[in-house]
C-alpha cells in the first residue's frame, strides 16, 4: 500500500514536472529563434516558461498575423519557388547559424527547403508563445530582407556605373575612380578578385558588398554613396577634360581658318573677313575689325596668335565656334571657287562680277549665281 503511494506520488510528481518543463522547453524552441539582428537579443519573448506578457507590450489579438506570415515568406522567396531554400533563409535570419538551425528544426519533410506550409507552422509557434514577439520577429525578417534587397540594388547601380567600358567588369583603372586612389583600388582587388583575373566581376563586387553590409548596413549604405559621389567627380573631370579639346580643337580650326597667309598670326584684314562672316554683315570696315582686334591684341603687336584667339573666345562654346568655322571655311571655298571661274573664263567683265557677286551674295554655290548672256 505504501508502495502504491508512493508510486503515485512518484507518478503525479513526474507529471507535474513534465507539465512545468513543457512550457520553459516551448520558450527555449522560440528563443532560440526568434532572435534579432545582432544574435543577442531577443525579440520579446519571457526568459522562462511564464506566458505572461505586459499588455503594453502585446499586440491585440485581431492582429493578422498568418497574412503577415505570407508577406513575408513571399518577400524572402527571391526566386519564387514557392520555397525559401537555405541561402534566402540565411538572408531572412541575417544569419547562416540561425538558418540551419531553423531549418533543421522545422523542415519537416527534410527536403532541405521550408515550404509555407512549414513556414506558418513555426510563426504560429511564436504567435502562440507571444503575439507581441511574432510581430516583431516578422518585422525583424522583413528589415533583414528588404535591406540587403536595397542594398544589392544599389551596388549593382554603383557596379554599373564604375563599368565604364559596359564589358560587364571593373578594371583597375576603373576602380582607381571608384575609390578615388589607385593604392585603395590595389588593395581592394587583390582582397576581392577570386579567380585573380585582374578584374572584378558583378558577383565578387557583390560578395563585397555584402561582407559590409552583414557587419554595419548603416556603413555600407554610406560607402556606396561615397563611390558614386567619386564617380560623378570622376565624370565631371573627364566632361571637363573632353570640353576642354573640343575647345582647344576648335580655337585652333578657327585660327587655320583666319591665318590666311598661313604666317601664324591674324591681321586685321584676316579678322576683317571674320567679323563679316560671324555677323552676317559686308558692312563692317576694317577700321571697325582694327578696333575689335585691339582689345584681344595682348601684345599689342598688330595681330592675334593662337594663344590670344583662345582668350579671346573665352565664354564661347564649342559648337558655336565650330559654326564659325564653317562659315569661315565655306566662305573660303565659294570664293576660291569663283576665281578658278573666273580666271577659266574668257568674259573678264562676267568673270569679275561672278567672283564679286559669290564673295559678296547669300549665294552657297557658284550654280545659285545667274548671269545672262
């Protein structure tokens, strides 16, 4: 009799602690999940087996969470496969440890991906534990996701536009104006290119970025500003450096074009017939081009070199000095066209006034001028 007292002592005692543990055993299984981003702390939920939750903290009881659930599964679900496999868990989790240890627990069919099925069965386990804690859970997954989604976005963008050349690759030199010094550009290629080509690919930048990324998101948001922030400075110098020859190109088509002589230098008659073709007027004298032509003469020898031209065009842009040049220059065609005319012709009198009459007309070939017999 004794014995069967203390049998069913024995008995009820195991139970009733079979029963205490099984609530502390359920906290255990959610915290170990439900941990947030820095692997540290948890995400609301009791250190022990007590479900009691401050009513500040939880959420109300209409709250949706299964949709929720959904959302987020379909955000994680990259390829979508119906599925997150470990690599989208990883990503999830914000973590590779938490990942296998999620998916060795809660894959159930050990087809090594976790099916919504799956999925909704683990949050409803926390939602059950502590509403208050799936919701932040939830909240914590969809950051994780939807950051590292921004941030690869991004560092494609930032990818293509350091790839100059479009070849699907970042150079040395390439990445030099990426990082803005050629010492960090080394460095940085001989810690990332994998396969040592002496390049980067899309997916080794990648890797790099998501190095940062998982240790500090903030840092690796500001860096990626920083390398379009030198990539645009870099555009602009190259813009600069571009406009500049142009300029430089065109100024000295200018000057072949008023350097009759070809004595290097522009004398008054020369800038005479550049003022007359630039102003569309045969009124202006040479007394007017003289005056024009002081200003820019900084020697004040009498004519204009290459040098003093270029200052003098200071404020004009390329295109308008290339119209310029090819005033000039089909002005000085049309009339060397019509002393070849004339001086094939056996009429002097006619010969004159074709010469005259092209230099001086709005004619643009010999073939506009009309001369009866």
């Amino acid at each position: 009799m004794g014995c069967t007292s203390s049998k069913t002592a024995s008995s009820a005692s195991s139970k009733n602690v079979a029963a205490a543990s099984e609530p502390s055993q359920k906290a255990e299984v959610v915290a170990a999940f439900a941990q947030g981003p820095d692997k540290k702390t948890l995400l609301s939920v009791p250190a022990s087996g007590d479900k009691h939750i401050d009513k500040k903290q939880e959420v109300s009881v209409s709250w949706d969470w299964t949709s929720e659930a959904k959302r987020v599964f379909k955000l994680a679900d990259k390829d979508g496969d119906g599925s997150i496999d470990m690599a989208e868990l990883a990503k999830l989790r914000n973590s590779l440890q938490l990942a296998e240890t999620m998916m060795g627990d809660h894959d159930t069919n050990g087809d090594g991906v976790l099916s919504l099925s799956e999925w909704i069965a683990y949050i409803k386990l926390v939602h059950d534990f502590s509403p208050a804690a799936c919701k932040a859970f939830l909240e914590s997954c969809e950051k994780n996701v939807s950051s590292w989604e921004w941030t690869s976005i991004e560092a494609r963008r930032i990818f293509n536009l350091a790839d100059k050349d479009g070849n699907g690759y970042i150079d040395k030199a390439e990445l030099a104006n990426l990082r803005n010094s050629e010492h960090c550009a080394e460095v940085m290629m001989g810690a990332h290119d994998t396969n040592k080509d002496g390049r980067l690919s899309l997916p080794e930048w990648l890797e790099y970025i998501k190095s940062i990324h998982e240790k500090k998101p903030a840092a690796c948001k500001a860096l990626l500003k920083s390398f379009e922030k030198h990539i645009a400075a870099w555009e602009w110098k190259i813009e600069a450096e571009r406009i500049s020859k142009a300029m430089e190109e065109s100024v000295h088509r200018l000057f072949r074009s008023l350097d009759k002589n070809k004595d290097g230098k522009v004398v008054a008659s020369e800038f005479l017939e550049f003022l007359r073709a630039t102003t569309g007027s045969t009124s202006v004298t040479l007394q007017q081009a003289e005056k024009s032509m002081a200003f820019k003469d900084k020697n004040k020898d009498g004519a204009l070199d290459e040098k003093e031209l270029a200052i003098a065009c200071e404020g004009v842009d390329a295109a308008t000095l290339a119209a310029w040049c090819e005033s000039l220059e089909k002005s000085a065609a049309l009339k060397q066209r019509c002393e070849s005319l004339g001086n094939h012709n056996t009429n002097p009198t006619k010969s004159a006034w074709i010469g005259w009459f092209c230099c001086h007309s709005h004619a643009t070939s010999v073939d506009e001028v009309h001369v009866g017999n």
